[in-house]
C-alpha cells in the first residue's frame, strides 16, 4: 500500500480518495463568506446619493471582518429595512473571505415568510 500524498500535492491533481482517511480532497479558487447581519443595526442608517462605496467592520465570532459596499446596492437594502421594518427583513452580506477582509462585497435584503401555524 503506497504512502498517502501530503494534502497540498494531492489538491491540485483530480479528487481523488485518500487510502487512510477514505475523504475526498478538492481545492477551490475561493472561500466565501455569508453572514447573515441583524437589520435592526440598519434601521436607522441613512445613505445620499452619489455616496463613495461604504466601508464597513462585521464583528463574528471573536474577529472583525472589514469590507466596503456599493453605495446603490446598500441604498436599495436601507430602503427595504424602513418600508418593512427591521423584523420583516432578512439581510445577507456576501462575499470572498481573504485574512480579515471581504472583498467583493455584497448585500441584499428578502422579506421573511410569516411561518405557518
């Protein structure tokens, strides 16, 4: 029985099975992050038009992620949170993990369903 290839040599070949651990080792070009933010936070966030992108800091799970927004984008999100209320919105920040930054930031908003019952 050969020796299993280190994890490195073995992620840039086709998946295969490793012998002694029967997982299946894959690369990927990116990690993705999505976080799903507390709308109440936006509430009361105002944002003009014509705005430079929008840094931002998202405290999670001991470490502070930095990023910024597209101003339109986060514009569309605010508006939502006030014509819904903060409740009835669900918001998602997305985007490519890299040390502590978010690059290619995103965000949305979708309203939530009422829960049967």
């Amino acid at each position: 029985m050969a020796a299993p290839e280190s994890n490195l040599a073995s992620a840039t070949r086709k998946p295969t099975l490793v012998e002694r651990s029967d997982r299946l080792v894959l690369s990927a070009k990116s990690l993705k992050v999505t976080l799903v933010i507390d709308a109440a936070q936006l509430a009361g966030v105002e944002l003009a038009n014509g705005s430079a992108p929008q840094p931002f800091v998202v405290a999670v799970a001991g470490r502070k992620l930095v990023g910024q927004l597209n101003p339109k984008t986060l514009r569309k999100v605010l508006a939502m949170v006030r014509e819904h209320g903060p409740e009835a919105v669900a918001v998602i920040l997305q985007g490519q993990l890299a040390d502590d930054a978010i690059t290619e930031a995103g965000i949305t908003a979708q309203l939530r369903t009422p829960r049967a019952g």
